[in-house]
C-alpha cells in the first residue's frame, strides 16, 4: 500500500550523511543497530536510514524542510 503524500520533498533535498553525524550516530547507540540490536560493522558498510523515511515524509515549504508525522 502506498501512502499519498501532501506535498513530498523536492528531488535532490536530501544529502549525504556527514561522516561526523554517523559517528555521533554509532556511539550513541553503542555501535548497535537501533531496529535489531545487532552490532554494526565497518561504517563504509553500514546503511543510515531515517524513521520514517525522509522521501515519506511531508515537505513544508515555509520552513524549507520535512516534518515526520
């Protein structure tokens, strides 16, 4: 099923993830994989993903950025 969206972010909004931020990312969750608790492995190997999906997620154009429902 596939979830109508208000208004989705524009083509080319989001960006790549800082090599900073998934750092922050992987101490904070102790090198752990938030959904399964399986111990994540080399950090060209792991996938960052957002929840919920930034592409699912509505565009508010005043504010230049999506909001999560």
């Amino acid at each position: 099923m596939q979830t109508v969206l208000d208004l989705a972010p524009p083509p080319g909004f989001r960006k790549a993830i800082p090599v900073t931020v998934k750092l922050e990312v992987i101490i904070r969750q102790h090198s752990l994989c938030a959904k399964c608790g399986e111990r994540l492995g080399e950090l060209d190997d792991t996938q960052f993903d957002h929840v919920p999906a930034v592409q699912l997620r509505c565009w508010d154009p005043e504010a230049k950025d999506t909001t999560p429902r």
